[in-house]
C-alpha cells in the first residue's frame, strides 16, 4: 500500500474515533467513555468508517468487564439488538456485502462532514 493511502487509512480512522468520542458517555451504563468500539471488526472495510458501526464505551463495558463487548460479545449483540434495533439490522445486513475498491479520500471527506454537522449541533445545542 503507498504512503499515501495508508496515511489517508489513518486519517479516516482517527476522525470516525473522533466521531464516536463525540457521544461523550458510555452507551452501555452512562457513565464519562473515551473508548470507541467497532461493533462488526475493523477488519469488515464495508463497514470500519460507518458511524453505525461504532458505540462508545467506558473501559469497564468496553474490555474489562466481564460482560463487556470483548469478554462477552454474544451478549453485547443483544444489548445491541435491544436497544439500537435498526443499527443491529442495518450491520447483520451489510457485514456480508463485498468490499469494492474503496476511495479513501471521498471517505475522508463524508468523515470530516459528518464531524463538522456534529460540532455545528453541539455548538447549537449550547447557544
């Protein structure tokens, strides 16, 4: 792979990190979370910069826990299935989808874009 497309690989990661840290509290408990998760593999390219595929842990439901999305994945799928419905559906459907040719920059920029409406709505929220 070129420099420059493992460059724009981890430009687009940082900023789909970015995203989901923007959800600010852990989706499982509540509590302050710095940890997000690919809820299908980073490995699955259909799916590693789409923000449904991410959720925002604390370390606890993140890795620690023993329910946790790592320690008991099985289990995370049904807390996903009951309480984000359409996201479980929508990635049960396009995990299996082939992976084509994927163009890091147009994905860079639907990344920055999404990333700019939230801090526009975060800004708005506080006004």
């Amino acid at each position: 792979m070129s420099e420059s497309r493992k460059n724009l690989r981890k430009q687009c990661d940082r900023l789909w990190s970015e995203i989901i840290r923007s959800r600010i509290f852990c989706e499982r408990c509540g509590k302050p979370a710095n940890n997000p998760h690919h809820i299908i593999g980073r490995a699955n390219y259909n799916l590693r910069w789409n923000i449904r595929n991410g959720c925002l842990l604390c370390a606890y439901c993140h890795v620690f826990g023993s329910h946790s999305a790592h320690n008991d994945p099985l289990g995370f799928m049904e807390w996903l299935k009951s309480n984000r419905p359409d996201d479980y559906e929508y990635l049960k459907w396009k995990r299996n989808e082939p992976v084509h040719r994927i163009d890091y920059e147009v994905t860079l920029i639907v990344l920055k874009e999404a990333l700019r409406e939230i801090k526009c709505s975060a800004g708005s929220k506080r006004s």
